[in-house]
C-alpha cells in the first residue's frame, strides 16, 4: 500500500486543513465585516498567509518519493466508509502551492479593478479557492466529490455577477456542463465502490465499505470493470480540462467571465488533475487499452484549439482556444503513459498555471485601459508601454515553448513521451508547436509591434505597481523553472515513478492483497503503490 | 416512563392544540398562534428525542403502545415505531413547527386554519406510528381530508385562472382539462378525490389481507409472516392493490396529476406539509404493509417499480422546466424525486433503501425549504408567476441566499443530507438497475437545470419597479423556520450517521424477510 507520511509527525500541526480552509474563513470574515477597505485588507491579508502557509509544503517535501505526505485522516461516516482523508503527493503538491499563489495574484489583481461588490467578490473567490484546494488535496472519494460540486456554486455567481456581457448564458451554460460530467463521474465512484465492496467481502478485508483512494487502489479490477470506471470517470474530467469535443462552455466562460475566473479556469488544471490522480491510478489496463482513443483527442484538441484560435479576432477567445490547445498537449502527454510523457504533462499544468494565468492577467490590464479586447483596436503598443510588452512578450515565449522558459520544459517531455508512445504522435504534436507560435505571435504583431494605428492607443500608462506586482512573480517564475527545474521535477518524480510502475504491469487481477490478509490495513510499504511482479 | 409514552405525546400534541383552539375566539391571534407554535413544537422537541432515544442496536420496534379497540373486529390503538418511522416522524413534527411560522401571517381565519393544520400533521404522524392496519389506515384518510378545507378556503388560484374572463367558461366542466388554469376550489377537490380513490383502492387490499389470514386481527406484527397462506394469484393482487392504492399519493407515475395542481393551489405551509410528508405516507405505507407483510411477492414485483420510477424522474423533471409557475416548478420537482425513493426501494438492499428512507428525509427539508420560500415571494408579492417577477435578488439577500441552499438540497450537492441518501441510492441500485441510475443521475442534471432557471427568474435580472415595496424576510418569525429547515439539511448532510444507523436498523428486518428465501442477498452488512 501506498506510503503515508502523517503531518503530525513531518511538521507537528494539521498544516493542510489550515492552508485548506483558511480561504474560507477569510471569506466568513468579510461576511461578517461590512466594511470594504477592511474587506480589501482581509483579503490581502488572508491570500498571502494562505500562499506563505503553502510553502512549507514545497520546501519540507521529502524528494523523489511517492509517498502521501502531509496526511491528516480522521473518520467522518464510518458506516459508509467515508472519512476526512487529505494529503498531497509529488502529484498534488505543486498544484496547492499554485493554487494559492493564484489566489494572491488575484486578489492584488481585483483590487484595482473590481468596485461593485468587493464582498461578495471575495466571499466567491475564497470559497472557490478553498473547494480547488480541497479537491487537490482529498483522498477520499467522496470528500473529493463534495469538494468538487461545491465549486459550482462560487463559481456561477463569480461569472454572473461580475462578468461581462454574454454572462447569464455562460454561467449557467458552465454550471450545467460541469454538473453532466461529475454526476456521470458519481456512477463511476459508486461503481469504484461497490467493487471494492465485493471484494473485500469475498477475502474478509476490512473495512468493506470504503470511499478511501488507498483502499480503492488496492482493489484488483478486471479490464472491462476498468473499461466502465474509466468511462464514466471521463465524462467528469473531459468536461473540466475540457477535452475536445466537451469543450464549447469555456471560449463563453472566459469570454463572459470576470479575469479572476479566466485566471482560475485556465490556469488551474482540475480535469486533467483528476485524470492523474483518480482515472490513471484506478483503471491502469482500461487506460492502456484506451490509449490510442485518448491520445487522438488529444491531437484534436491540439489542432482544432490552435486552428481556431488563428482565427479569432478577440484576444480573450484567442487564449480560450489557445488554452483548449495546450490542454490537448497536457492530455497528450499523460495519456502517452510513458514516464516522461506523465512528467511532461504534470509540469505542463504547472506552467500553464503561471502562463495562461499570466496571459489573462494581462488581457485584464488591457481590458482596463481601453475596454475592449479586439486585436484589431490595439497596435503599436511597445511605443507606450515598454514594460508591458516585454512582459508580455516573455509570457508569451512561455507559451510557446521558447527554451529558457518553463515552457520548453514541459513541452519537451511531452512530445518526447508522446513520440515514446508512437512516433505519429509526436510528429503531429510537434506540427501542434508550431501552429501555437503562430497564432501567439501573430497577435503580438497585430497588437504590439509596429505604428500606433488608433489614436486612443497614444497615451497608455505602462504597468503600474499593482500590475507589476502581478507580473514579475509570474516571469521570475517562468525562468526558474525554464533554466533550473531540478527541484520541481525532483518533487515529483517520485509520485511519475510509481505511477508509471503501476501503468505498466501486465495485468491487476492477480496484484493486490493475498487471500487471508484479514484484519487490518496491511503495513506500509515503502515507495511503490504495490510490490512488482 | 416518558419513553412509555413518547409516541403518544408525538401524535397527540398538535391534536390536544387543535382541540384547545377550538375554544379560543378566532379574534385572540396572539394566542391561537401561540398555542399553535407550542403544540407543535411539543412534538417537534418529542420528535428529536425520539431520534436519539432509539435504540438502533436492539432495532425492532421501540416505545409500543398499545391498547385495545374492538376485540370482536380485533383492532387495538397499537403504536411503535421502527428506524423507517423515525425520521419520517421527525421530518412531520419538523414541518409543522416551521409551517406554523410559516403560516404566521394569515389573519383570515386563522383558528380555523391552524385547526385543519395540526390535525393534518397528527395525522400523518399517526400514520408513521401506527401498528395497527386499522389505524394506519385511519389516519391515512384523517389526513387527506384536512387539505379539502386547507386548499379550498385558504388556497390561492392559478394565474391562467384569474386572467381568464369568460367565467362561464373557466368554471365549467370542460375546462377541468386545462391544466395550468385551476381555481383552489378545482384544485382542493380534484386532490381530495384522487387521494381517497387511492386509500379505497389500498383499503381493499387491507380488507382482503384480514380476511384471508383467518387471524381476526389488524395487527401488523402479528399479521406478518402469513404471505404463505394466500395464493400466488392473491397475493400478487393484494400487493398491487396496496402498491397502486398507496403509489397515488407518493405520487407515482401515471397517477401523479393531483399532485402540481394541489400544491400550486396549496398555502405555503400545507404545500410544505404535503410535498414533505403526505407524499412520504405512500411510500412509507407500501414498505410498512407491502413489504413487511407479503415479502416474497415483493421481491416478485419490485422490478415494476423500478420501471414506473424512471417515469416520475424524467417526466416530473422535464414538465418542471416548462413551467411558469413557482410553485408547479417545485411541486413537479418532488414529484420528481419520489421517483428516487422508488428507485431505492426498488432495489431491494441494504444501502438501497436505507439511503431511500433517509432521502425521504432529506427531501422533506429541501422540498420545505423552497416552498416555504414560494409562499414568502407569494405573500409579498401576490403572484406565482415567474416571467412577471425577477431581480428580487437585490431586495431579498436572505430569501435568495436561502434559495440557493434549497437548490443545492434538491439537487443533491455534497454537504447537504440529500447527498448522503442520493449516494446511497444509487449505490444500492447500480448493479440491479444500471439503466435506472444513470437516468437517475441524468435527472439530477435536469433538476438543476429547471430550479436554476427558477432562481434566475425570480431573484437575477431586472425589477420591476412594482416590487420596489417587497420586503426581506428580516423578522425572526419569517427566518426562524428557513433557518431550522436549512441547519437540518446541512447538519445532517455533514453528520448524518445516527439517522443511517437508525434507518438501517429498521430496514434489516424488511430485508431479511424478502431476501430469507435463501436467494442471493445483495449489498447488506451496512450500520
């Protein structure tokens, strides 16, 4: 069984309930206070305690182990088999951190920018950011389930009631999309469930009745179980990432939606997060043999978002398309099962958090001098504003995958997994990198580079210190991980290790705990998720 | 020695408070409303012991009472309750307590109304206690019979109704059919007919047991096990008897149509009382005499039910997305969902049903919640009508923020107890009815579609400068019973384990009686 590291004995207190729900006290507090210049200050005050509070996380993890770590498990339902069960692993940890370093980014962010409100903005996105943080962090199946609807609901009210227009039918058109795939995704936990149940019935494990990812990972399934879990897992996480063909809410959604929602969306990865925690773990047969189907739509979601996204003429439905695009590489790069492809893509959400986020912060910044986003109304605006456009231009690079930034890091091992699953695709995804620089830098040119054509783009202020603020974390970041990505890869491997141990044995039907293993939870073993055979 | 008689003080508090009222003057209504709210809440208070009180590791039925009736007829006043009557009881005291607080605002007549109010709810109560099949059956009609005067004096008409002109017309025989345009009048009658051809049709059933077991009694307990004596063709007859007769009131498929028209027509508190635990007594009958008495032939039938419950699911949900009318959106809503209780029962195991009775609930709550909310936007406001209302959001922060958890509860989102039965029943039904939970879980999708569109409607978008004088519910008596209803759903949600224990105890039994044929037990080994 996988190894659990508990808080209690890595850093003495319950480090992850606190960095958890601290957005959600915060959000309890600006309730209860009315006014708001404090609500501003709590805000703040609350964002950046929950980033500081994640960074021991970064620096106390144990490296190159897939260990649980951090863990904190109490009963909640025992008769069901449902207990309050979190922990982060090399998968989940780097997540929590960017998660909470969004939420920082955003509050400086709004703070200049949203005036109507402020309360209720902050209330929204602090309940937001304390479901995201719980469905990071959940090791239980329902717990995670719970974490993951209730992000619903912060979530319709942040698109209706600050976003833009278009807004009535992207929020609801989000709400319904996402709840179609997680009650889909509801069969296949109980699905999860149930054979855990048979199971542990027929060799007196206990407990029977379980919802805890460790217990569900030690039960044997056969293929075509697997196949039927896999499914309708998908549906759940395809409608998130979102994966092609289930992509039509987000070009509305971040179209429609306030900036601090189009940060959240594109930059927090939980569709393909859920892919690698729960669908890849528990279903590793169904996902071999699934292979060829998953990585096709993920070169469809590479081609058709960068095909589309060469065509637009509005910069927030460019990135939307663009971000569906590299969504397709993240997909490519994780279903490609191969031990770089996994590191690829987990590396990838990370840069895609602190890329697309960057992107869309600064198509807030210039939401907020000229009030619109069509391309066709910028030009010229390096002659004004020098520091914008550098900072964009870094972003930008990022995305692209320029080496030196974060972005060549992860699309390397993508494609160099991809071509290990089947050179074909990584011949098309390669094909994939090249469309992305063009629409990018088409743009640029179009908005950036060259005269000033429209007399209101004169007289722009550069990036003010709120902005800034925003910017310079984000590209410092981006040339860490672009030169120095040994700690964050490190942090990881060892989570990537074992899954693509488990991905790769032949069969799961003999694996798992021998006949007469009654009691107990068997003792920890070390590293692996399961002995090797 | 209050244990001895719990049941009794459940059952006969609102009743003694509808005695005294009667000899109030209609004019005192501090003191009807008082005497009123301390009855109920008597009950209420009892109820919550009753929860905790319950012994779940001994099961069976707890706190008996009996006393004898007719000995030449053999009925006796026999009360108990096993872990299925539980929470069904609290959720009746529950309602009538909010419902009284609820209904605080009507001053015509208001005696009278309270009157039929906490008879109604004495009666469902005794239902849920009754051991007796006599009795059981008894309360079952004194509980219809209250809304014929609830709706018909104290209802309010439909939209469709009001605006049409040609009174001739509207209130002539022809236009029974038109559906969305019925007066209170229409609608307390058509409620009323359908309800006791329902209780007839079971009552034959009942008739039909007694004679054929030879045994002179009404007793449910001593009548149980004797399924063996009858023939299969009576059997099964008397099943569908009790099934059908009692399935109208849940209300099952086809024989639902009652149900939207009433509780459109209903005031907030009987709509509350009625979608919350009327519509329970049907299934709660069909488990407590179908399934304890004639296990076997249960077993034989449960797949029609599996069958009929996709109807309610999908043409409850799918008719509520088109209606204009707050309270037929939601009244189609419950009907809806009762269709997952039929799922569950349908099912036949452990987590199955155990998550069907506590869904039962958990829908009381949520389906109380929102109606109670209906009636409040309807007092203010005098219409139902949803295109004509819109932006009240602003104005009435508590009502929608209030609005939101009911949504959440219908829909079945994680942390409210609604989840937990919702979990449990699909669960329980997969493996026997895969086809079923995913349509069940489809309707979830479709729930949230119509109560979205519903929310959007009354609370999102522009006002209408007409209801600039709307107020919020700010006094404690118009949030006391939105905030017990919403603790309930939410704390149960996170802690729910005593009801789960408590329900399993009392499905066990029922289950091992159906499944001791020495067929395959499915998932069992819960609580």
């Amino acid at each position: 069984m996988m190894q659990e590291t508990f808080a209690a004995q890595q850093i003495g207190f319950s480090l992850l309930t606190l960095v958890t729900f601290l957005p959600l006290a915060g959000a309890v507090l600006i309730w209860a206070i009315r006014d708001t210049g404090w609500a501003w200050r709590i805000g703040l005050g609350v964002a950046a305690a929950d980033f500081l509070l994640s960074l021991p996380l970064f620096f106390m993890f144990t490296l190159d182990s897939a260990a649980m770590q951090f863990v904190e498990r109490y009963p909640w339902i025992p008769s069901l088999g449902i207990s309050y069960h979190i922990g982060v692993d090399g998968i989940s940890m780097l997540f929590v951190v960017l998660t909470s370093m969004l939420g920082l980014l955003i509050v400086v962010y709004s703070q200049g920018v949203v005036t109507e409100r402020v309360r209720g903005y902050l209330m929204a996105l602090f309940a937001l950011q304390t479901t995201m943080l719980g469905v990071f962090v959940s090791l239980d199946l329902v717990l995670f389930f719970l974490f993951w609807e209730l992000m619903l609901i912060p979530s319709y009210f942040m698109i209706r009631l600050w976003g833009g227009e278009g807004r009535e039918y992207a929020s609801i058109k989000y709400v319904l999309y996402t709840l179609l795939g997680s009650v889909l995704m509801l069969v296949g936990i109980v699905i999860l469930y149930l054979q855990h149940y048979h199971f542990a019935s027929a060799h007196n494990i206990s407990p029977a009745l379980s919802f805890d990812l460790m217990d569900l990972l030690r039960t044997p399934m056969a293929l075509n179980v697997q196949i039927v879990v896999f499914v309708f897992l998908f549906f759940g996480f395809a409608f998130k990432t979102p994966l092609v063909p289930f992509h039509t809410w987000m070009p509305d959604v971040l179209l429609a939606g306030p900036i601090a929602m189009s940060v959240i969306l594109a930059g927090i990865k939980l569709g393909t997060f859920g892919f690698v925690r729960f669908s890849l773990p528990l279903a590793p047969d169904a996902s071999r043999e699934l292979l060829p189907i998953l990585m096709v739509l993920g070169l469809i979601g590479i081609l058709y978002g960068a095909y589309i996204a060469l065509m637009q003429a509005d910069l927030r439905k460019l990135l939307a398309y663009s971000s569906i695009s590299h969504l397709g590489y993240v997909a490519l790069g994780i279903f490609a099962l191969t031990y770089q492809g996994i590191q690829g893509g987990l590396i990838q959400m990370i840069n895609l958090g602190i890329t697309t986020a960057g992107l869309f912060f600064f198509a807030g910044f210039l939401w907020n001098r000229r009030q619109t986003l069509t391309i066709a109304e910028f030009g010229g605006l390096a002659k004004g504003m020098p520091l914008l456009a550098t900072f964009f231009l870094i972003i930008i690079f990022s995305s692209i995958g320029l080496p030196g930034t974060n972005g060549f890091i992860g699309e390397f091992l993508i494609l160099f997994g991809a071509f290990k699953a089947h050179w074909v695709y990584g011949a098309v995804g390669v094909l994939g990198v090249i469309l992305g620089a063009a629409y990018l830098l088409w743009f640029y040119e179009q908005a950036v580079f060259g005269k000033v054509t429209k007399p209101a783009n004169e007289g722009l202020r550069d990036l003010g210190a709120r902005e800034l603020a925003v910017a310079l974390p984000l590209v410092a970041l981006i040339f860490w991980i672009g030169v120095y990505p040994s700690p964050f890869l490190h942090r990881i491997n060892g989570s990537v290790e074992a899954l693509h141990a488990r991905l790769n044995r032949t069969s799961t039907m003999a694996a798992g705990l021998q006949p007469g293993a009654a009691g107990a939870i068997a003792p920890p073993v070390p590293a692996a998720y399961e002995e090797p055979r | 020695m209050l244990d001895q008689h719990l049941l009794s003080i459940i059952l006969f508090a609102p009743f003694v408070g509808a005695i005294v009222l009667i000899f109030v003057s209609g004019e005192r209504l501090t003191l009807v409303r008082t005497i009123a709210a301390v009855s109920s809440f008597v009950s209420f208070a009892a109820s919550a012991y009753l929860l905790y009180a319950f012994d779940y590791g001994r099961g069976g039925f707890q706190f008996l009472e009996q006393y004898e009736w007719s000995k030449d007829l053999g009925i006796s006043f026999f009360l108990g309750v096993d872990g299925v009557a539980v929470p069904l009881v609290l959720a009746s005291s529950v309602l009538l307590f909010a419902g009284i607080f609820v209904s605080w605002r009507i001053v015509d007549r208001a005696r009278e109304f309270y009157i039929f109010l906490l008879i109604l709810a004495s009666a469902t109560i005794g239902v849920y206690v009754s051991l007796d099949l006599f009795f059981l059956y008894f309360f079952y009609e004194m509980s219809v019979l209250p809304m014929y005067p609830l709706l018909g004096v104290w209802g309010s008409h439909t939209k469709g109704y009001l605006e049409m002109k040609d009174t001739a017309k509207r209130d002539s025989l022809a236009f029974i059919f038109n559906f969305a345009s019925n007066s209170k009048e229409y609608a307390a009658m058509k409620l009323t007919l359908f309800l006791s051809a329902g209780a007839v049709v079971a009552l034959l059933g009942i008739l039909l047991t007694y004679v054929g077991t030879g045994l002179h009694t009404f007793n449910l307990l001593e009548l149980q096990g004797h399924e063996q004596q009858f023939t299969p063709f009576l059997r099964s007859a008397i099943w569908l008897l009790l099934f059908f007769g009692f399935a109208s009131i849940a209300p099952l498929w086809p024989m639902h149509s009652w149900s939207p028209v009433g509780h459109a027509a209903a005031p907030a508190a009987v709509s509350m009382l009625h979608a919350g635990v009327l519509m329970k007594l049907g299934h709660f009958s069909i488990i407590r005499v179908g399934y304890w008495l004639f296990p076997q032939t249960t077993k034989e039938w449960a797949f029609l039910i599996a069958i009929l419950c996709v109807f309610s699911i999908i043409y409850g949900g799918l008719v509520a997305f088109f209606q204009r009318d707050t309270k037929y959106v939601i009244g189609y809503s419950s009907s809806s969902h009762m269709g997952y209780i039929f799922l569950g029962m349908a099912a036949l195991n452990m987590i199955s049903m155990t998550g069907a009775v506590l869904y039962m609930f958990a829908h009381a709550l949520a389906t109380g919640m929102l109606f109670a909310m209906a009636g409040f936007v309807y007092d203010q406001t005098h219409t139902r009508d949803i295109p004509s209302l819109g932006g009240l959001g602003r104005i009435m922060p508590f009502i929608m923020g209030a609005f939101v958890i009911g949504v959440m509860a219908s829909v079945g989102l994680p942390g409210t107890v609604n989840f937990i039965g919702e979990l449990m029943i699909l669960s329980g039904s997969w493996e026997q009815y895969p086809v079923q939970t995913v349509i069940a879980v489809v309707g979830i999708v479709i729930t949230l579609a119509y109560l979205m569109r519903m929310f959007m409607g009354l609370f999102l978008g522009e006002m209408d400068p007409k209801w600039a004088h709307v107020r919020d519910a700010s006094p404690i008596i118009d949030r006391l019973p939105l905030l017990i209803m919403i603790f309930g759903s939410l704390y149960f949600g996170l802690f729910p384990t005593q009801f789960i224990h408590v329900i399993s105890s009392g499905v066990q039994p029922i289950l091992e009686q159906i499944h001791s044929a020495g067929a395959v037990a499915a998932a069992g080994g819960g609580g």
